[in-house]
C-alpha cells in the first residue's frame, strides 16, 4: 500500500516530505517506523477466513482450544442432564405389572396423543374399556417407548401376546416385554460364552446356591449376561455352574442411536429412521467425502458419540447415588456439629495454681469448677495450691492462725446438724404415735365402743415434746446467727487478692 499512488501518506516527524524525495524515499521513510495501516473489520474478517482457507489443518492456539474444549464439556453435560431428566416416568402404581411396548418402522410419539396410543394397544390387544378401566398407559417420547401398568393377568397376556398395532392408519410393529417388579438391582458378568442359550444359562445361574438370583438376560450376541437380585446389594461373586465368577454392578448406558445419531432412544425404534445423517459427526445430509469433525454429545470430546472410549457413557446407578446423598447428608451433619465448638476448648488455663483449676475427664478440657461451701464443710481437708500452705476459699484467703477457729466454727455447724437430725426424727415418731391413736379412736367410734385413751402418749407429754424441739429450733437458729457472723468478719479481715 506504500508504493501505490491513490493511498494517502503519512509523515512521522524527523523524516522529510516524500513528495520531494519521489517512491524510494516514500518507502525508505515509512522502513523503521511505529505507523500502522487501519483496517476495517470485514477486512480483517476476510483475511482470517482466507488463512484459514489456505491452512485447513493448522492448529488453534491453546486458550482457543482450552475455550472451545471447556465449552463443549458443559454443552454436553447440560444435554445428559436434560436428556436423563426428561426420561424419568412419574410414579406408578407398585401393585400393577408394567409392560414396555417399542414401537417400530418410524412412529414418533412425540407427534403422536398419548390417547391414541393407548386406544390402539387397547384396541389391537382386544381389551374393551370396561375391562381396561383400571390400566394405565404411560409413553416416554424421550426413549420412543409405551409403558402399560395392568393389574388384570387376563389383560397383561393379552397385550404381551401384541405384534402390531394401527396408529393414524398406519400399521407398525410393536416389541412387547414385561419389566422386572419389586425391589432388585441389577448386577452383570462378562465374558460368557455365546453359544450358551437362555434356557441353560437359567439353568446354571438361578439355582439354590445363588438365592439372591432371580433371573438371567443375555446383552444382545455379547458375552456380558444381566443377572437379577433381590433386594438393594449385589453380591461380588456368583455361582455359574460350578464356577465362581466375579459380578460387577450394572450400569445403564445413555442411549444413543445409530440411525440418526441422537441422544435418549436407541435404533430400533428410532422416529426417523429415514434420515440421512453421517454415524461419525451427525452432519446432515453429508456430501460423498466431507470432512468429519469428531465431537461426542455426551462429554464433547472428540470422538464419536457413545464411543467406547467415553467415560460418559454411563448413567450412574441408582444405588450409588443414594449412597452419595446418605454420605452428603451425614458430611453435612458433621459440618452442623463443628458450627457449635466444645465448651471451655478456647479458654486459658489460670496462671497461678490452686484448687480453681480445670476439671477434665478422660484428659479433655472442660470449664473450671468452682468449690462451694457445703463441700468444703464436708470435707476438713483444705484445698491446698501447689506454690505455698496457704488454704483458698470462695470470698478470701485464710491463714494457718485463722484455721483453728474456722476447725471450731466446722465442729459446731456438724454438732448442730446431728442434733437438728435426732429432733426431726423424735419429730417424725410423736407425729406417727398421735396419727396413730386418732385412728383407734375413729374405727372404736364406728364399732359403738367407747375411745380408749392412750396411755403410752399421753397429751401432756406431746405438747412438753413440742416446746423442746421449739427451744431446740431455736438454739440452732441463734448459734447458726453466730457462724454467719465470723465468717463475715474472717471475711473482712483477709479480702480477696484481686481487690
């Protein structure tokens, strides 16, 4: 663009006008220096389309490649999350049989009422709708399937016994099985020989020393065999034959069909089998020698979709993912109990010694424990600290000197308790003797008799009891008045050392 004359010239200071110097001094001058030529962008989109023309196979930059990779992960994820979600049936009654009825030669149920549908199983089977009051029919347009719950065996013998049936005037044939009922999981094994039929791998497998077993399907012409099991484990080892072979739990693959290379149904009952797509990119109506970019549907790796090589492949069994949310739940309880951290874990131990100190069991920590007077009055035996004789107690420190007196004080509060004890017991007797008599009195009164007095407890004699436990009271009382005093005035004497 420098050489050509229509271009307008730019001039970049220290460097002479080109029109004086002509072309060479043109082009010596815009040599070496920092200008750019502004390009629009349909330019730019034109040269980059032109580059990529001429280098088809050249590779992307790295983020490119990361970008697109990354994308295409969760483009397929969020598809096998649809497509999974989408397939589940609603509930159905646990009490009816389920029957699967797979249409063939091209019948979309997408297109197609599910009235009809079930009027034409209905109809073809021979059931009238009086006899079919209690069914229900049940399609599932995302795997292309029929699901019929029945209660009536008559009914069920009926539409497993169906071959073909007439939707929208067109006849198709139907392939029609009866799904496993109750609670089982499934288990398989590998590398069985194919010659062996169905009748004698019934008869090697479903036997007394498999009692878990309660039936046996071969995978297509392959060597892999699902085997049925009651209940929710599937047992590492089972019997075939006499042989011990290894049984691994069964894993339902993501349909893909090979027909039109879409997710969620397989090829049998494909609702386009007419389509003209390419098995290996699904590009449409693909011209004879195009070139295929490999992009899996289910993890956006490249390779075909549903390869064996794809770790998507696999839907996760049922029983695992219960295990996951029992194992979440109890992650989450765990993570409830550590919000609320164990009492006294954080705080510091006491500087000085001294009977306030932790109290721990089994060597944990747990909050100080504070003695109390009643259980230092039991118990004569001072707290002693490690650093000096000195004895502690709650409200002040007391002295050897000053020990002897409390000794006293100790020795009168345990006399005063006894003898407190013995007059409520004296108390409790006079009490049961007079109750006692009131009684005799009572049942004599009813007889017609006359009321003998007692003679053991006399009258005068209870009310002298009376006034001696009221001295006694009172006594207790006054002397208790006194030990309140000295500890007050022990307490005065030597205030806390914080004060």
């Amino acid at each position: 663009m420098a050489g050509s004359a229509s271009a307008p010239l730019l001039s970049t200071p220290g460097v002479s006008n080109p029109a004086e110097g002509g072309e060479d001094d043109e082009i010596q001058a815009m040599e070496g220096t920092e200008w750019q030529v502004f390009q629009s962008k349909s330019t730019k989109k034109k040269q980059a389309a032109e580059r990529g023309m001429s280098q088809p196979n050249a590779s992307r930059s790295s983020q490119g490649c990361v970008q697109l990779g990354a994308r295409s992960s969760r483009r397929a994820a969020a598809l096998k999350k649809r497509v999974i979600a989408a397939s589940r049936m609603p509930e159905l009654p646990s009490t009816h049989r389920k029957i699967i009825v797979r249409p063939r030669d091209g019948l979309d149920l997408r297109k197609t009422s599910c009235y009809g549908i079930s009027t034409a199983i209905f109809t073809a089977a021979g059931i009238t709708a009086i006899q079919a009051s209690s069914d229900l029919v049940c399609p599932n347009v995302v795997q292309n399937i029929v699901v019929v719950c029945t209660e009536k065996e008559d009914n069920a013998r009926k539409i497993l016994a169906l071959k073909n049936i007439r939707v929208n005037g067109k006849e198709h044939e139907v392939a029609v099985y009866a799904a496993a009922e109750g609670n089982y999981v499934k288990g398989v094994i590998r590398n069985v020989e194919r010659d062996i039929g169905d009748a004698e791998l019934e008869r090697l497998i479903v036997h007394q020393g498999n009692p878990s077993v309660r039936g046996v399907k071969r995978i297509k012409d392959t060597g892999s065999v699902v085997v049925l099991f009651d209940g929710g484990d599937v047992p590492g080892y089972i019997r075939v034959g006499q042989a011990i072979v290894r049984c691994y739990l069964y894993k339902k693959q993501m349909e893909v069909c090979s027909k039109c290379t879409r997710v969620g149904h397989r090829a049998d009952v494909c609702p386009t089998p007419m389509v003209n797509v390419c098995h290996s990119c699904g590009a449409k109506d693909p011209k004879q020698g195009h070139s295929c970019l490999l992009r899996c549907k289910l993890c956006g790796k490249d390779h075909a979709t549903g390869d064996k090589a794809c770790k998507q492949k696999y839907q996760t069994p049922f029983v695992i993912r219960q295990r996951r949310k029992e194992r979440e739940m109890e992650r989450a309880f765990d993570m409830d109990l550590q919000d609320f951290p164990t009492l006294g874990a954080g705080m510091p131990r006491p500087s000085s010694g001294g009977w306030l100190q932790p109290f721990t069991v089994g060597g944990g920590s747990a909050l100080p424990v504070t003695a109390k007077w009643a259980s230092k009055a039991q118990n004569p035996e001072p707290y002693r600290t490690q650093a000096g004789p000195s004895t502690q107690v709650s409200g002040g420190t007391v002295t050897a000197d000053e020990s002897d007196e409390l000794k006293k004080v100790r020795n009168e509060n345990a006399k005063l308790s006894s003898e407190l004890a013995q007059v409520k017991k004296e108390l409790a007797s006079l009490k049961n003797a007079v109750s006692a008599s009131r009684q005799d009195g009572d049942q004599n009164g009813a007889n017609g008799r006359k009321r003998r007095a007692v003679g053991d407890v006399p009258e005068v004699d209870v009310t002298d009891s009376l006034n001696q436990i009221k001295e006694s009271l009172k006594l207790i009382s006054s002397t208790l008045q006194v030990i309140t005093k000295d500890i007050v005035i022990v307490k005065a004497q030597n205030p806390p050392k914080g004060s």
